[in-house]
C-alpha cells in the first residue's frame, strides 16, 4: 500500500465523497424510476416488471438475442412433448 501523506489523504477524502455522492444520485434516480414505472404500469394495465424488462432491452439492444433464446428454450419444451 502506498504511503499516506497529506496529499494522498486529501485525494482519498476527496474520492470517498464523490464516490458517495454518485452513489446516493443513482440510488435516488433507480427510485424515481421505479416509481415512474409502477405509476405508468397501473395506467398501461401492464406489470412493471414486465416494463422494467423493456426498458433493460431496449437500453442492451439485445432483442435478437433474446429471441433466439426464447427459440432455443421453445424447441427443448416442444422436444419434451411439454410444448404449447
């Protein structure tokens, strides 16, 4: 470990307050974006879950990926006669 002077305590203060600000600024947009959710899901009708779920696609793009998952795991059912 390097050695501790009045700088590097300095920075390191400095560092441990940002770091903890940030975190608190994410926590509370997580928040208010989940209450965001829950209020448009009760008027959508719709889970937020299920919102939550189309917000993380859409922000990963990975709605191909995802698709072909889905193809996988509908062909396994469908090999176990358990298939809809």
């Amino acid at each position: 470990m390097a050695k501790l002077n009045t700088e590097t305590i300095a920075r390191l203060r400095q560092l441990v307050e940002d770091g903890r600000q940030v975190l608190q600024e994410v926590e509370d947009l997580k928040q208010g974006l989940n209450e965001t959710v829950k209020a448009i899901g009760e008027e959508l009708e719709v889970k937020p879950g299920q919102l939550m779920k189309v917000i993380k696609t859409a922000k990963k793009g990975d709605l191909t990926e995802k698709r072909e998952q889905f193809d996988e795991f509908e062909e396994m059912l469908n090999a176990i006669g358990k298939g809809v």
